[in-house]
C-alpha cells in the first residue's frame, strides 16, 4: 500500500492526468495512519494543491432508511448527464472488530459505479467523531486533482456527522423521508439549521401526499428555526426511484453555489474550513503524541483509572496528565 518516496511525483502526475487507479491509490495513502505514508501523503498534497479547489462540494446526510443511496445515485447520474464528473465519498460506519468499512457503497450505487465519469468511494470512520474520516478533507483534494469537478461527502448521518460534513463542504444537503409534523419532532434544531437545502424524498406512490405534505411543514418549521437568516434553506420534494425532481435540483444547486461565489461566500467558508481544519490537525496530532508516549500514556491509565472510581474529578484528571505531559515535552 501506498507509494515509495521516488514515486509520489509519479503518483502525482497520474493523478492529475485522471488515472482512476492513481486516484485510488492516492485516496489510501492520505488515509493511512502509518508515519511514513502520512509523509508521503503530504508531500503528494502540496505537489497537487495546485489543482484542487476547483470543484462544487456537497455534502449530503441523512438517517438510515431515507434513501441516500438511491438518492446518491440518482443524483449523481443527472449531474453526469449535464456534463460533469463526480466523485461520492462516502463515509461508512466502522466495524468495531475489523476497522472496515460496513456497507460498501459500490454495490449500492451500482449503476453510478459503472460510469467512466464516476468514482467512488467508501471510506471507514474509524474513531472520528461524527463518523467523518478524519482524513475526508484530503480525500476532497486528491479527487479533485483527479479531474471531478463535483464531490459528494455522504456521511452516515448518525451523531455529529452532519456538523462534520458541513465543516468541509460549499452546500449541506439533508435528506429526510415523509411523514411531515411527527418527523419533526425527532429532528435536532442544529442539523436543520446547517443545511442549505432540505430534500423530501419517497415522492412517490402512496408516500406522494405525505411527501408533499412534509415540504410545507418543514418549510414552516425553518422560519421559526431560522427567521433571521440570510437565505432560508429550500425545501424540495423528489422521487430517486423515479427520478422525479432530481433534475430541478440540481439546477436548484448550481443557482445556489453561483450565488454563493458571485457574493464571496465560498471562498470565505473555504477559509474558514482551512482554519478549522488546522486545529483539528493540531488537536489530533498532539493526541497522537500524547497515546505514543508510554510515561504519559502510563499516567493517564492511572488519572483515567481515578475519575472512573470518583477519586479524582475528570477536569482535575485532564489538568495532571497534561502537566505531566508538558513536562516531558519540555525536556525532551
């Protein structure tokens, strides 16, 4: 796995001609947690950051049994049918035995996988909060040096992956399922109001009703969830088994992303990301050191030991061990 030092240009420049082996070469080389290929995966990053950032990032959520693979699917092929390539980068729950990935997107995008203009995916959460892979972000990059010019993070929609994703994408799709006012009791404020567009799927058959039902109810709930907001997310109905919508949304996407660069709003929430993106590889890595450092670790097994018995409060716990920590680091 991954690439010898003398190959990273090599993998760099396939990369960039759109080799779809060099792509997913480069994706499990940025994924891997080994220090070597961390470096390697580095040094392919800065070589081909200057073709990144070109691409339309979506991120797209939503509960079990919603439909987000037929929804992906259909989706994705009406965008490839207006001419563009996509990638979907989905992020899978994690087996808790093997570390892998669980659903195996393929087989459930499997008309889009067979698209020369499609690539995808599945990618393991791992122990990320949320259930984004940490290393998504540059997942994002490498496809987009590879030449696709639309990338879809789908993420479990579980937890704090909706907040994740709409951390490292330009629009935050949520996808819900028919039912209207009883759905949205089981709905969290916060993931309603990160998203910029809201798609009822199942508009179809006998759920058609309910469908359309559901758009106004939560058309009514984000006015009173988001009175003051700039542009209030639109609420559109689709059907992904029969397609129906999916065409006006995409249309509805791309007038949103267009208004959203003519206004300089990509290019600020992309900074924005940048820098929250840095903390986060601040804070990761400086837990890296501190679960690689066996005095430190040692401790922490003792600290963490003490505020589960209640001898210790786990604040006063957290303070020991980073003073103990700090304390090496100093002399080190």
């Amino acid at each position: 796995m991954g690439a010898a030092p003398l190959e990273v240009k090599k993998l760099a420049a396939a990369l960039r001609g759109g080799d779809r082996r060099a792509l997913a070469r480069a994706i499990t080389l940025v994924e891997s947690t080994r220090a070597d290929h961390r470096a390697q995966a580095e040094e392919l990053l800065a070589a081909i950051l200057p073709a990144t950032g070109k691409s339309m990032r979506l991120g797209i959520s939503g509960a079990p049994g919603v439909g987000k693979s037929t929804f992906i699917e259909a989706f994705g092929l009406a965008v490839i049918g207006a001419g563009h390539r996509v990638a979907v980068l989905a992020v899978d729950p994690s087996s808790k035995r093997g570390g892998g990935s669980i659903l195996g997107d393929k087989t459930r995008m499997a008309e889009l996988a067979r698209r020369e203009a499609a690539f995808i995916r599945p990618s393991p959460a791992g122990r990320t909060l949320g259930g984004v892979a940490r290393r998504t972000r540059e997942a994002i990059l490498v496809a987009e040096a590879a030449g696709f010019d639309v990338v879809i993070v789908e993420t479990v929609g579980v937890g704090q992956s909706e907040t994740a994703v709409a951390d490292m994408v330009d629009l935050f799709l949520l996808l819900l399922a028919p039912g209207g006012g009883d759905d949205l009791q089981g709905i969290k404020k916060g993931i309603v109001e990160l998203a910029d567009l809201v798609v009822v799927n199942k508009a179809d058959g006998d759920l058609k009703p309910a469908a359309l039902r559901a758009v106004a109810d939560y058309r009514h709930a984000l006015r009173l969830l988001r009175p003051a907001a700039s542009e209030a997310a639109e609420v559109i109905a689709v059907s992904a088994l029969e397609g129906q919508g999916i065409d006006a949304l995409w249309r509805t996407v791309e007038r949103r992303i267009a208004a959203l660069k003519a206004a300089g709003a990509v290019e600020r929430r992309r900074a924005e990301q940048a820098r929250a993106h840095l903390w986060s590889e601040i804070g990761e890595g400086l837990m890296d050191l501190f679960r690689a450092d066996a005095k430190a670790a040692a401790k922490l097994a003792r600290l963490e030991a003490q505020a589960a018995s209640g001898e210790i409060t786990p604040t006063a716990a957290a303070r020991a061990a980073l003073r103990a920590f700090r304390g090496r680091a100093a002399h080190s």
